[in-house]
C-alpha cells in the first residue's frame, strides 16, 4: 500500500471513530472534550497531518483536500450532536420544572404569638383597664432588690444555691437571675419616691423569673405579673375585689375565689388564693382532686418593712400586692397538662394553641 493510501485510510478510520464517539457523548461537556481529542493543536487530526509532509510534493493537495474534507465532517456532527444535546437538556430541564397548575395551593400557615405571651398581653391588658400601669425591670438583679428589701432573711430556703440561680459577684452585691418580678415593685416604688413621688401607686410587672426547678409544673424559666397597688388606707377587701374582677374576666366566666391565710415574707397578712374550679364548676374532679377548688397564687398586704426599703411612710400608706404565674393560668384556662409543652417547641402543640 502507497504512502498516500495509508494516509486515507487513517483518515477514514479516524473519522468513523471519533463518529462514533460523537454518537455516544452524554452531555455538551463531554462533547467538547471530543473536540479537542480529535481538533485539537495536539489532537488525532493533527497527528495525522505530520505524514503528510512525507508524501512527493504533487501528492499532498490530494491528501490536503481529504484531511479538510475530514475536518469539515468532524466539525459538523460536533456541532450537530452539541445542538441535540442541548435540545435535550432543554427539554428534560422542562419536564422537571413543570408546575401543575390544578394542584391546591401549598401556602405557608399564619403566624401567632406563642401561648404563653397571649396569656401575658391579656392578663397584662385586663390590669391596664383597671388602671395599673405597666413596669419592667432588670432580669439579673442583686441580692438588695430580689431579697433584702423584700424582707427576706439571710437564712431564707429561697437564697441557697439550690433553689437561686447566682452569677459572678459585682463587688460586694453578687448577682442572680432575679426569682421573682417583685424587685419591679422595689425599683418602681423607689424610683417613684426618689423622684419626689407620693402615692396612690398601681403597677403591673410582667416578665421571666428563673428558679433552680423542672418538672411537669416548674420550669427553670417561667413567667410571672406582679400586681401592687399603694394608697391610703387599701384593705385587704381591695385586694379581694382585684382579685375577682381580674379573674373572672381572664376566665369569662364568674370565678368564686377564697384566701386561706399563709406565710410570705414580704407580705402581712398573708394568704394563697383559690379559686373554684374551672373544669368541674367546683363539684370536685381529678384537677382540683376532688377538692373544689384549685390554688392560684399567693398574695398579701405589703410588709411595713417592705414599705420602709424603700421610703414609704407604713403608718401612712398601706398595699396590696400578688404574684401570678403566667404558664399556671394559662394552662388551667386551656386545659394543658404539662409545663414542658410551653418549652418544647413542638409545632403541633403550638398550632393547636394558635401559634403556629
């Protein structure tokens, strides 16, 4: 076989090869390796070029015009099978963007507050009709404000590690994470004295308090709305009435109430409120264990002592102040068994309480 043959046969066979390599290309990427395989400055075609510079000079415009002839077949069905691929891709890319149209509609669920801050901006609302204003205190406080001038003693179960979440010290007043809203009752009545103030004074303080407790009804951080009020002459009959009216509208309905006396330090006399319970009218049910009536919280008339902290004249003036726990009356008023559910962010548990 004569040089120039050889060369035409290697064309030929070169081009059913890199044909066949076209045909079988998965992707555009793919093909434009190809491309460079076959057309390349380094590619097949380019080698078979070299023995072209062998042939008699009368021989190579032959095999010239087989090797552009080769090239231009290359150069077409790269082209062509790069248009048909991409048509593919277009289309597949289609089919799986298609929208169905007649499907219903996957709209995202309307947002709420979370149960237990409706519970706060209502039962916060009802004392603002009332005509207590709002306060808000630090929630890391000192032992000034949460204890001693709360009359709590040194020795008080409620100032151990145990039961009292402490931080570092800040000279020679360590701090905590306050155990109640009272300190807003201090800070407010001081403030308010401080200020050239006098009574009358009615104050609702809501917000997170933080105890070294968890189970089915204690959480290391749950809520309570402090409620004092300050005048002459308040009675424990004031703190009564409050007491009802706010009750019985949180609940819509009329809500029979009692105080049985107790022991707090900061208030005197003391007493812990019950009210009839809501689940069985007060005919006695595994809620109220047959008893009638449920415990609520605990309340009083502001300690002279109290009073005294903080600039008050106690032979003038007297108080009445409680303290509610919001989860508590959130969870009688909604029938929720367990304090946890508040915490856990379970999205069922939220959108059937409206918060989803």
């Amino acid at each position: 076989m004569s040089e120039i043959d050889a060369l035409k046969a290697q064309l030929e066979s070169l081009q059913s090869e890199a044909l066949n390599s076209f045909s079988a290309a998965e992707s555009v990427s793919d093909l434009q390796q190809l491309r460079v395989q076959y057309l390349g400055k380094k590619g097949a075609l380019t080698e078979v070029l070299k023995g072209v510079g062998k042939l008699p000079p009368e021989e190579r415009p032959v095999i010239g015009q087989h090797v552009n002839k080769t090239k231009s077949a290359l150069a077409e069905a790269l082209d062509s099978c790069e248009a048909e691929l991409a048509l593919n891709a277009k289309v597949a890319r289609i089919e799986a963007e298609r929208i169905d149209v007649t499907l219903p509609g996957c709209g995202s669920g309307r947002g709420a507050l979370h149960p237990v801050q409706q519970g706060l901006d209502e039962m916060a609302e009802i004392f603002s009709q009332m005509g207590f204003q709002i306060a808000e205190g630090p929630e890391v406080e000192d032992e000034f404000h949460n204890f001693d001038a709360l009359n709590i003693p040194p020795e008080h179960p409620a100032r151990a590690m145990h039961d009292t979440f402490f931080l570092k010290d800040a000279g020679d007043q360590p701090l905590l994470l306050r155990t109640h809203t009272s300190p807003v009752q201090i800070r407010t009545m001081k403030r308010f004295v401080d200020e050239g103030g006098q009574p009358p004074l009615a104050v609702v303080a809501p917000g997170r308090v933080y105890r070294c407790d968890y189970d089915v009804t204690h959480s290391p951080m749950f809520h309570q709305v402090e409620v004092f009020m300050v005048d002459r002459d308040v009675s424990m009959g004031h703190l009564k009435g409050v007491l009802k009216h706010f009750l019985s509208t949180y609940f819509g309905k009329e809500v029979s109430i009692r105080l049985r006396p107790h022991y707090f330090p900061f208030t005197e006399p003391s007493a812990e409120v019950d009210i009839g319970c809501v689940f069985c009218s007060g005919k006695g049910c595994r809620i109220c264990k047959n008893s009638g009536w449920i415990e609520v919280l605990g309340s009083g008339m502001i300690h002279p002592h109290v009073l005294k902290s903080v600039g008050i004249n106690s032979d003038e003036y007297s108080g009445f102040a409680f303290g509610l726990g919001v989860e508590r009356l959130v969870m009688l008023k909604k029938g929720i068994p367990d304090l946890r559910l508040f915490f856990e962010n379970d999205v069922r548990f939220l959108r059937r309480m409206g918060a989803n």
